[in-house]
C-alpha cells in the first residue's frame, strides 16, 4: 500500500517536506497502517508486565547481592527495568493496554505508584503534549524558549534553564515530574477530581513505603534501593523524551504555522537503543507511529513503524543512540530559531 500525495503537495516537496505534509490529515497517514496494528491482545499486554516484573526482580537482586563496586551496573540496570512499569502505565494513560477503562486506569496507578507518579496528571499532560507536539508556547514537552524569554528570565532561571539543555539534560524528568504534576490548578475543573485522586495514590503510597524502608533499612535503604534506580529511571525518561523531539532538523512552530501531520510524522525521532533497553522498556523508542496514533499498543509499534517507513519514509528522522547524539542535542539544540530551529546558547555572546 502506498499513500498518495495531492497533486500540490506532490510539486511542493522538493523544495519543503513539510508543505507537502501540511495539506493532509492524520487519517490520511493512519489509513496507511496495517488495522491488526490497532488490535489489543490481552496476552501480549501481559506479557509486557510480566517481563518487566522479572527484570524489576532480577534487578533488586542483583543490588541487595552485589559488591559496592557493581552497584552502579545494578542500580542502572533496575532503573531501566523499572521505565517498563512506566511504558506500561502509558499505555493505560492511552487506553491501549485493556480495552476496558476501569482496567487501563488500575494498572496504570498501580505502575506508577513506584515511581511516585500521579497517573492521571500524567496522562492528561501527556495527551495535552500529543494534541500540540511541536507547537510553541503550547507544547509541554521540551519546548524551546525563545531568546527574548530566556533573556528577560531572571539569572537562576537561565542558570537552571542552561542545565537541563546542557549537560544535565538527564534531570529534565525530574523537573517536569516536580513542577506540573502535583498542582491540581493546573488541571481543569473537569479533571481535577481524577487528578486528586492520582495525587492522594501516590502520597499514601510515599506515607507507607518510605517510613517502612527508614525503620526497616535506613537511609542509605531508601537511597540504594529506591532513589538510585529512580535516578537511572529519570535517565531513560529525560533521554527518551529529548531525543523523541529535539535534534537540529525538527522544528517547533508557531500556533499559526503549525499543521498535524508535519508535527506528528516529521516532528518526532525513531531513535535505536541496545536491544536490551528497548526489551526492557517495550520499544518505547519507536515513536513515530506512536505519535500518528497513541492507539498503536507498544507491541505493535514496530509492525506500524514498518508500514510507515514504507509509505511514508521520507518524512521521518531515524538516529542511533549514542554519545555522540546527546553531545550534539546538548551542544546545539537550546533557543528557538524561527530560521533555523535551535540557536546554541554560546550565539548570544
């Protein structure tokens, strides 16, 4: 199956992709996908949870078992296993994982509830950053500030704004995590009650869990076997999400520039990871499909990137992760460029 442009898009794309994109709608794209890429199976969602249930508990073994000198290999091998409880809690938030509500929204608490995240103030921002990806001023993820904001931001801001763009763009999560998720004005009227209910989980779970770990293995209990692995958690998530929509090719646009189809398929990266982590957290790497459709459950995204990349991939950015990458994303990609998409912090000297 092979998708056909309009006859105008098909002139403008050898000056600019993203016009011939601009004239088509989601459905356009989403007609291209196999439909059993749609089809939730039961079996497989499981398994899902399964295999991160066994990595979780290998991992906690290999942190009470080993030697100080391989605690960091098994803190971030847990950490790793432990973003396949958050994979699985998003597809909840997306209704991919069980086709009844009830199901998606307990497993989803229950996923989270580990990593200290309020479900429904995740999913609600997370459709939020869906609906606008890679619109600027409105997008929520990872959305680069202009020169004019951060020039008029006071000295700590930049400071801070600096690191999370820099070289501590691993903590990015982490501040997401803190500042929007436990304020329920930031939630509309219609929401709040779901989203008290997400915040009041996850702080009697803290009002339990923690205390335990204090009484029963102390202080340096909570960090080695929570905080540690939480930390490696926050690695993948802030790694995951920056590299899903921040290289020097893709662009945020303004409200009034901004088309769907451009955003969704050309504004997103399919990034490869060792085999290992993309187990371990359920291709949540392959994005591009994920972000044409959050129906796509995750063990179907490679079969639905297949079929896009077949009809569809001259439009889409593919990397390899390395270090390389991360240096260029962190070195390059920091203010908006209207021109040029990002402008590197040492432009402004």
């Amino acid at each position: 199956m092979t998708a056909t442009l309009p006859p105008t898009a098909q002139v403008s794309t050898l000056a600019d992709p993203s016009l011939a994109l601009s004239d088509l709608k989601l459905s356009d794209v989403i007609r291209t996908i196999p439909k059993s890429c749609f089809e939730k199976d039961w079996r497989k969602a499981w398994l899902s949870v399964l295999v991160t249930v066994i990595g979780v508990v290998i991992g906690y073994c290999a942190i009470a078992f080993s030697p100080w000198y391989l605690l960091p290999v098994a803190w971030f091998f847990t950490g790793t296993a432990a973003t396949g409880l958050f994979v699985v809690g998003h597809d909840c938030g997306h209704r991919s994982f069980a086709k009844k509500r009830w199901v998606n929204d307990w497993v989803g608490h229950i996923t989270m509830m580990p990593l200290v995240y309020p479900f429904h103030c995740w999913r609600i921002l997370h459709d939020h950053h869906h609906v606008h990806t890679n619109k600027l001023h409105v997008d929520n993820a990872w959305e680069p500030w202009t020169v004019e904001a951060f020039q008029a931001a006071p000295s700590w801001l930049q400071m801070g704004y600096r690191a999370l763009r820099g070289v501590f763009w691993w903590t990015g999560s982490i501040a997401h995590w803190a500042v929007l998720h436990f304020k329920p004005e930031n939630f509309s009227k219609r929401d709040r009650p779901a989203v008290k209910v997400s915040i009041a989980v996850v702080a009697i779970f803290a009002a339990i869990f923690f205390p335990t770990m204090y009484f029963t293995l102390g202080l340096w209990g909570i960090v080695k076997f929570w905080l540690m692995p939480w930390l490696g958690y926050h690695f993948w998530m802030s790694t995951f999400t920056i590299v899903h929509h921040t290289i020097p090719e893709i662009q945020f646009h303004p409200k009034e520039q901004w088309s769907a189809v451009p955003a969704q398929l050309s504004g997103t990266v399919h990034c490869t990871y060792p085999k290992w982590v993309e187990v371990l957290c359920h291709d949540i790497n392959v994005h591009v499909p994920h972000h044409i459709s959050v129906g796509i459950p995750s063990y179907n995204l490679r079969a639905a990137h297949r079929s896009l990349v077949q009809n569809w991939g001259e439009y889409i950015h593919t990397r390899r992760f390395s270090w390389q990458l991360m240096t260029q994303i962190t070195q390059k990609c920091h203010l908006y460029d209207a021109d040029r998409a990002y402008r590197p912090f040492d432009s402004l000297r």
